[in-house]
C-alpha cells in the first residue's frame, strides 16, 4: 500500500505585496504531489501575481489564519476559528510565510497537535518573535546570522531561498552593444534601500557615459525626494525611474552592472531575491556590506562596499567600469555559476521535502 501523502498547508498574508509570493509559488509547485498534499492560505485574492499562483490549480483558502493579540482574554475564542480550520481540513503541518511576528496561527495549530514551522525571512527581533519561535517546531532560516536570535533552538535549519537558474538566464536575450554603462537596481523605494547612497554615488562620478535604471515602486513619499535628489544633484538627465515591473530579466540582461546599496539599519536583508536574480542573469554586482547581501556574496568579498558610503561606492563603480568586456563578463559568470551550485531550485525544494518527511515522522 503506498503511503498516504503529506497533507501540507502554506499561509502567507497575501501575493501582491512581497516577493515572498514568488517564492512561496516556486516551492509549492516544485513539491512532489505524490508525496505532498499542498493547499495554499493566504488573506485574499488581490493583484496580477494571485492568478498565476490560483493556475497551479492547489487548493486556495481565503481565511485569515492569524488574529489580533489584545484583548488578551478573549484571545482564545478568536483562536478557536483558525484551529477548527486546520483540524478540519486534516493538516499535518502548517509552513506559515508570513511576513509579521504574529504567533497566533503557531498557538491554534499547537493547540490541536498540528506541526507548525515558519521560514523567517527578515532581521529584527522583538518578544513577539521569541514567542514565535518558541511555539514553532521548527523554524528555517535564510542566512547564517539568523540563528543568533534563537541560540537554544536545535530545531532549525539553514534553507537558502532557491531561484529557477533556467528562467534567470542570460541566454534568453540578446545583448546589444551600447555606448552608455548602464548600472540597474531592483527595490521597492522606501529608506532602507538606501537609494540616496547610490545617487550621490553617480553624481561623484561625474561621468556621462554612465546611466541609471531604477526599478520598483516609486509612488511614494521616498520615491518622490529620490526623484527630486535627481534634480537636486544635476543627474535626472542620467537616471530612469521605471517603476514596477512584472519580468525584470530585460532590464537586467541590458545592462552593465547591478547595485544594491541596502543601508545597515532597520530591517536591513534577510535573503535579497533581487540580488539573487541579478547574480543568475551573469552581470557584475555591487552590494553594501550587510547581513543577508555579505551572506550571498561571501565568496566574493571584493564586490562588498561600507553601507551608506557613496564615496566607496563610487570607487567600486570606477574599478569595474575600468576592466576590459572579457574581465566583466567573467565576473558575471563566476556569479552565475555560484547561485546554480548554492541556490539551486532542485536543492531548495529537496531540503523542504526532506524537512517536512521528517517532522511528520517525530
């Protein structure tokens, strides 16, 4: 008699805000369907990237999986709901990918005996979080420092996010010759991505050859001074604010160099997909020295700058321009190579595989 599969749930807050969408997308259609029973949890149905995840054709619940801490005393009958949820639709695990502290899902599924385990995926830690981790029976984290918030937790396991090396290709597109240096970064604009930093940076370089793409959503507040830094600083002429763009792999094909100026505050990085992408695509790549970019390119120290040092930036921005086509075109391969041996697709949803048979089974 064949073994009965997994039966497996995946809660995530939404799919049109974080790229965590994306990623959950990857894993739960790479899983075995044979060995896994997969439904999808998430708070509603809203925005272009629900509907490719609604083609896999799973099971989609729009139940909100979470609730509200306070009142305390009445926690527990709002806690009911989501634990009848669970139970009656015969989850084994519960694999939650969302973005907050929230612990509530945690206690409903610990209440019923259910196995629940969360993926964190950015720094910061509070109380909120080490109730969290607490009741988790396990928690996967993205990179090597996250495992200092949680020292006595044995149960937790380093899973790289893992990237289709085949769709991040550069073959797919053909590179024209251009005259500029086109330098691109990838980030929904807000302070943290320390957009500032590589603005100054190209106006110190004071070099018309060089141009910028600026991809991600803009229409707020920090989009707006970046904009008017632009101005401010002589640049507009230089610089392209492209907004949001559903297949980024063309902007990054065409261009030179990509840079991701993080600042080392606040949230900081867990595991920046962007950077990722940009690695697999083969071009050359800056990044700011800072938890989750220094853990992808540890092997590749001399492509790391002080965070928010625009002059350092600018250093590093002058010595790759300066090296010959051939010289470039190495780097990106070597950084290609590097994510097809680290983070490989196939080896992110094995190790989730394996995680999963052996919680079922302690």
């Amino acid at each position: 008699m064949m073994n009965k599969p997994i039966k497996i749930l995946f809660t995530i807050s939404n799919f049109n805000t974080a790229g965590s969408g994306k990623v959950v997308y990857d894993l739960v259609n790479g899983l075995d369907k044979s060995k896994f029973d997969v439904h999808i949890a998430c708070g509603d149905n809203k925005g272009a990237f629900f509907k490719e995840v609604e083609a896999l054709g799973l099971p989609i619940h729009i139940f909100e999986t979470k609730t509200h801490y306070r009142p305390y005393y009445s926690l527990m009958s709002r806690i009911r709901p989501i634990s009848k949820f669970y139970k009656s639709h015969g989850f084994e695990i519960v694999h939650s990918w969302q973005w907050s502290n929230d612990w509530t899902e945690a206690l409903a599924a610990r209440l019923i005996g259910i196995k629940w385990l969360y993926t964190k995926k950015a720094m910061g830690f509070n109380k909120h979080w080490k109730i969290k981790s607490f009741l988790a029976n396990f928690i996967v984290t993205i990179n090597e420092e996250m495992s200092q918030y949680f020292p006595n937790k044995k149960a937790q396991q380093l899973i790289p996010i893992g990237i289709d090396t085949d769709y991040y290709s550069p073959t797919h597109f053909e590179r024209k010759e251009s005259k500029s240096f086109k330098i691109i970064t990838v980030a929904n604009l807000v302070p943290v991505k320390g957009i500032e930093v590589l603005l100054h940076a190209v106006h110190q370089l004071n070099d018309p050859e060089i141009s910028l793409d600026i991809l991600g959503n803009n229409a707020n507040e920090y989009g707006e001074a970046m904009q008017s830094l632009t101005e401010t600083l002589g640049i507009a002429h230089q610089v392209r604010f492209l907004g949001k763009q559903l297949d980024v792999r063309p902007y990054i094909a065409a261009s030179d160099m990509y840079v991701i100026p993080t600042l080392n505050q606040g949230r900081k990085e867990g595991m920046p997909m962007a950077l990722v992408e940009a690695m697999c695509m083969g071009i050359p790549l800056l990044g700011s020295d800072i938890t989750g970019i220094n853990f992808v390119l540890k092997d590749f120290q001399n492509l790391l700058f002080e965070a928010g040092n625009s002059n350092a930036l600018a250093d590093k921005i002058t010595h790759l321009k300066s090296l010959s086509h051939n010289d470039r075109f190495q780097i990106g391969q070597d950084l290609r190579q590097y994510c097809i041996d680290h983070f490989s697709m196939e080896q992110f949803i094995t190790q989730h595989e394996e995680l999963y048979t052996k919680l079922v089974r302690s």
